[in-house]
C-alpha cells in the first residue's frame, strides 16, 4: 500500500516527504474533506515534491454537480503539476449525474496530459450529504475512462470511514476496483487501530492527515509520525 499524505501548505508538505510519504497530496481541509488549495500552493509543492521523486496529488473540491466548474478546476491543478488529480463526488446524486462530471473532468485532463491520473472520491457517509454510494462508482468510473477510484468521508466530525462502511462493503469496493481495471484508494480519519484491517483489504493506496497530524486534521502534520506510519504499513 503506498502512503498518500495530505498537506495544506509547503511547510507541511517538507514533513511529508521527510517523513517518507509516498505520494503528497495537496488539499485544504478548510474547505472541506476533499477543499481545494490554490493553483500557487499546488506548484509550489509540486516542484519541490518532484526533486525528491515524490508524485503529487490535489483535490479540486467536494464537487457539486457542476460539470464545467469541475472540469475547469481539474484543468487547474492539472496545469499547476497534478499527478493525480483528485475530484469528490459530494453534490452527485445519481449515475447519470456522476457520468456526466467524470467524463468531463477526464477529458479536460486527458486533453492536456494523458499520462495524469484522474481520481474519483465517493464518500463513505453518502447517505448523510444525499450523494452516489460510492459502491456504484468503480465500474461508471472505469467506463468514463479515469484511473483510481476512492472512498473517504465528507462529514469530518471524528467518525472513521469503518463507522460507515462495514469490512464487507470495502472488501466489495477493493474488488470491483480491481475488476475494473483501477487503482483503489481508501480514506477516512484511518487511525492506528485500522492498520490491520487496512492490510486485510489491501488497497493501492491509504490517504491520510489526521493520524500524521500532531493534535487533530487543522493542526501539523510531522514527519516522525509520516515516519512510524510507513514503518508499521
């Protein structure tokens, strides 16, 4: 399972390549689960990332069903040296409604670099913010032509993604992910004791924060603890 560690700034995201991260991911948690950061924060890293061989992911937003802002804010992060570029399913309703943001969120990326990666994050706790269960989003997701397909929680109220979702059902997303052809990403407020549980499901890829995060997800990340988290996975 590769490491994908959540920094809010470039200070935070120093911790997590010292740390060992395998993957820095650029977000702000101040606008939500999957907040968008800006175009500026995203380079900044990016370069600095890079030089340490790290590859770089940002989130554009908890989404509403705007396909064109989705599309254009893809661009953007994109454009500002993305790797993965991350889009959360939050105002999403139904299928067609996911289809139609993917597909355009994909284009815009793919048009400008084949080689990024599109991620597509459904939440956990779906069923509190009325949007897709993120158990219909692997195949639509592969049919759309992205590359990784992710769970996590929209409602950061110290609820893990395992308060929502059973082994089972994230047994069943690992697997239809696979089965589609896509890499597989879960997170969620994943504390210490979800480790086990973690390499039982064995997904591409953990996203974190708050477990690296000295006091809580609106404090700093640091590296010590980046460092014991790969070490225990």
């Amino acid at each position: 399972m590769l490491v994908l560690v959540s920094p809010k700034n470039l200070s935070e995201a120093i911790e997590a390549i010292e740390g060992g991260a395998d993957i820095i991911d650029v977000k702000n948690p101040a606008e939500g689960s999957l907040g968008a950061n800006f175009p500026w924060v995203i380079s900044e890293v990016a370069k600095l990332a890079k030089k340490h061989g790290k590859e770089v992911s940002a989130t554009t937003g908890d989404m509403p069903y705007k396909p064109g802002t989705a599309s254009l804010a893809a661009l953007g992060a994109a454009v500002a040296g993305a790797d993965y570029v991350k889009v959360g399913l939050y105002g999403i309703r139904n299928e067609f409604e996911a289809r139609d943001i993917i597909s355009g969120v994909v284009k815009a990326v793919k048009d400008y670099d084949e080689s990024k990666k599109v991620v597509i994050a459904g939440y956990g706790d779906h069923y509190r913010i009325n949007a897709i269960s993120p158990l219909k989003l692997p195949e639509i997701t592969a049919e759309c032509g992205a590359d990784v397909v992710m769970v996590d929680t929209a409602i950061k109220d110290g609820s893990s993604i395992f308060d929502h979702m059973s082994f089972e059902a994230l047994q069943g997303f690992v697997s239809s992910a696979r089965e589609n052809g896509l890499l597989c990403a879960i997170a969620g407020n994943l504390g210490w004791g979800h480790l086990e549980v973690l390499k039982k499901l064995s997904p591409d890829i953990i996203g974190v924060r708050t477990i690296v995060c000295e006091k809580g997800r609106e404090s700093q990340i640091k590296k010590e603890l980046v460092r014991k988290l790969k070490m225990r996975i």
